[in-house]
C-alpha cells in the first residue's frame, strides 16, 4: 500500500513566507519554516521523502488548519498557531522541549536555561539550545520566543530579523527592544 504524498502550502506572515508540509493520513504538520520548499523539503526524512509532494488542493486539503492559524496569526490572533496538530521525530528530552516550547505564549519569552529546566533537565542548557536547532514545525514550535539568558536574540535558523519581528509582532519586544541586539 503506498501512503499519500505530503501536501505543501505557503503563508504570508511578519518576518517572512512560511512553507508547510502536511501529512494529509493525520493532518499533522511534519515540516515547516522560512527557508523556502526546497529547505523546508530537506527536514524529512528520506523515507518521508520518499512519499513525495504535491500543493495542496485548494481550500488547503491537509494544510487547511495550518494555513487558517497562520492567516489569522497574521492578522493579530497571535494564539493562533497553539493548536496546530504538529509531528516530528526526536528522543524523548527533545519531545518534551518541543511540547514546553509550545507553553510559552505568544508575548513571552525564555531562556534555554529555563527551556532546559522546564523540559525536566536544569543542566541541559545545550541540549534545550539543540531542541530549537533541530525544530523542524516553526513558527507552531515557537523556538523563536527562546532568548539568550542575558536578553539577547541568540540565534535562529531563519536569520535573528525574521526572530525579531515574529518577537515584535506578538508583543515580546515591546517592554524592552533596547535589550536585544542583532
């Protein structure tokens, strides 16, 4: 029996164009980010890969509730992208610092000490700084709302302005931009 292919869709949002890759058996999305199909493609596996693509249908097939979020998260619903049924693989220290990143709201920020620490692993400040190297579901696993213990932007994957104005668009910078720096 062969699986369906992956079902891709892109959405307009501040900081850039996000791409997703939705599994159109569950609804999950398996891949998604700012780096464009190709990137986006590349955080499958290859027997993931190995399925195949094809845009979604239009109304958004697999993609739909990803699609909605984003457009609404767009549009000032910045809670919109908590609920996006997500999926990707990883040992179980990183399964539980994707599932706390997503408990950090929109207007909030942490550090990968308290990432690590809330993922059950106060020590595993690297290991929390990995989670969000290797989150392949941004913006859904926020990685973007991780800051450097002293307030700075740190990294990210998709360059420190489109962090920033994902940042700046939920309201996280707001209180205090003078203490992040590019």
């Amino acid at each position: 029996m062969t699986s369906a292919p992956f079902q891709t869709a892109e959405a307009a949002v501040p900081g850039g164009t996000v791409v997703v890759v939705a599994d159109p058996l569950t609804g999950e999305v398996v891949a998604s980010g700012f780096g464009g199909l190709e990137l986006t493609w590349s955080f499958l596996t290859p027997a993931e890969q190995a399925r195949g693509h094809e845009p979604a249908p239009v109304g958004g097939g697999a993609a739909k509730s990803a699609l909605e979020a984003l457009r609404r998260y767009a549009d000032g619903d910045v809670d919109a992208l908590d609920d996006v049924a997500v999926r990707q693989p990883g040992g179980p220290f990183l399964q539980r610092a994707w599932t706390e990143l997503r408990g950090v709201h929109a207007g909030e920020t942490d550090s990968y000490a308290g990432l690590a620490a809330r993922a059950g692993s106060p020590a595993a400040v690297r290991a929390a700084g990995q989670a969000c190297a290797r989150n392949k579901v941004a913006p859904f696993v926020p990685c973007h709302r991780i800051l450097r213990t002293d307030g700075t932007l740190g990294g990210y994957a998709y360059g420190l302005p489109v962090k920033q104005a994902l940042l700046e668009h939920e309201g996280a910078l707001a209180a205090a931009p003078q203490q992040l720096a590019l």
